[in-house]
C-alpha cells in the first residue's frame, strides 16, 4: 500500500473537499482518500504509487491547484488486543 499526501490550494470548506475527493475517485482505484480545506491537505491510499501527473490533472480540473505530492510506504493499521 501507497500513502500520497496531496498538498492542494483552494480547498475552502467541506463541499470543496468532496469535490476533490470525487476527482481522485473518479481517476484512480483507491483504498481511501480524505480531504482537509484546513491544513490543504489530501491523503490517498493505494495499492501502487498515482500517476502524478494524473493526479495533477484530475485535482486541477475540479478547479484546485497541487502544490506538491509525496508518496510514501503504508502499512494498515492493526486493531485488536492480541496485536503481532
């Protein structure tokens, strides 16, 4: 698993996280993606590393700016009380 951390401009309430949501679900296959206007933020979980470059291009179309994408290892996190 894939962690891209997203930094947007633009984002300014929740509606506008939704529709940066949308456009990343609409362009990649995804575990998860969420979305801050506070700290301008993205966070997507993928089985492989976005094409950044789509990335950019399906953010941009909704009408935001990417500042920057870094991506990074992932591992979930395991619940329970017997954890390994």
């Amino acid at each position: 698993m894939i962690k891209t951390v997203v930094n947007i401009e633009g984002m300014m309430c929740k509606m506008c996280e939704k529709h940066v949501n949308m456009a990343v679900i609409e362009a990649f296959v995804t575990e998860n993606v969420t979305s801050s206007h506070k700290t301008g933020e993205t966070e997507i979980i993928t089985e492989t590393a976005p094409d950044e470059t789509k990335l950019r291009e399906a953010v941009e179309k909704a009408g935001y700016k990417v500042i920057s994408v870094k991506s990074e290892p992932y591992e979930k996190k395991k619940f329970g009380l017997f954890r390994k």
